[in-house]
C-alpha cells in the first residue's frame, strides 16, 4: 500500500479512484460521516463525502442502475452483492463480470478500492449534469 499523503495511519487507510478521471479519495476508516445516499460506507456515500459525482436517480436505495460502477481494485474488502442488487444489475446498461451498483457495494475494511464508471455514464462525472437526449447520440 502506498503512504496516504494525509496523517492517516496505514493500517487504517482507505484509498478510492474514481476511474477513468483518476481522481483518488483518501480517509481514515470508520471516521466518514454519512451522506445519506446509498449504503454508509458504499461508493455512493463516498463519492458524496468527497463532491464526486455519481448518479442516483432513486436516491441510493437499490431502485434503479444509474450509480453502476466497475470494480477495478478492491472487490475483496466489499459486501458481497444480495439478490436484490443482482436483480437490479441485471436491468444495467453494459452490465460486467466486475458490474456493482455504487450505493449497494460497501467498504468493509482498510485498503484500495478502483472503481470505474462505465462509458455511458461518464459525462455526468464530467459536466456534474445529464446528458440530453441530443447530445448522447
Ligand atoms: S442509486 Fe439507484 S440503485 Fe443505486
């Protein structure tokens, strides 16, 4: 593990990049103050702890597949997915091998997490708002 470039003890470090941007997090674990919006600790809340955007239209509560993400890095120190988040995945655009839904995939433990946010949904990250039909094709 790199050394975290806050004062965060390593054994406590959690690091998340947001692919493709690279954009890199880091915080102490257990110490991330909860958002509201997908699961405590789940790439959904972290990416609101830290003003990244990642789609959510049902609010993070396993309604929808607009906070889909790939995991790049990490998948071991997740929550397994439920039923009710593969049920949803399987209605995601493009849906992966490594396919998670951002509010429904929570961080159990210190360590590096890679995350992507698939093609289709990158200009949301990058202009911090939907595409118009217009502008998708
Ligand atoms: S935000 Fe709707 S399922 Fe994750």
């Amino acid at each position: 593990m790199r050394e975290p470039t806050k004062n965060i003890p390593a054994d406590k470090l959690v690091r998340v990049t947001f692919q493709p941007e690279g954009r890199t997090v880091e915080f102490e674990f257990g110490t991330l103050p909860y958002e509201h919006h997908g699961k405590p600790m789940s790439f959904l809340d972290v990416a609101e702890n830290h003003g990244i955007f990642l789609d959510h239209a049902c609010g993070g509560v396993c309604a929808c597949s607009t906070c889909h993400v790939l995991t790049k890095a990490g998948e071991t120190g997740l929550t397994a997915a439920d039923d009710d988040e593969l049920d949803r995945l399987d209605m995601a655009a493009d849906q992966q091998l490594n396919s998670r839904l951002g509010c429904q995939a929570v961080i159990t433990r210190p360590g590096d997490y890679v995350v992507e946010i698939p093609k289709w949904n990158r200009n949301y990250v990058a202009e911090g708002k939907p595409l118009t039909l217009a502008e998708q094709k």
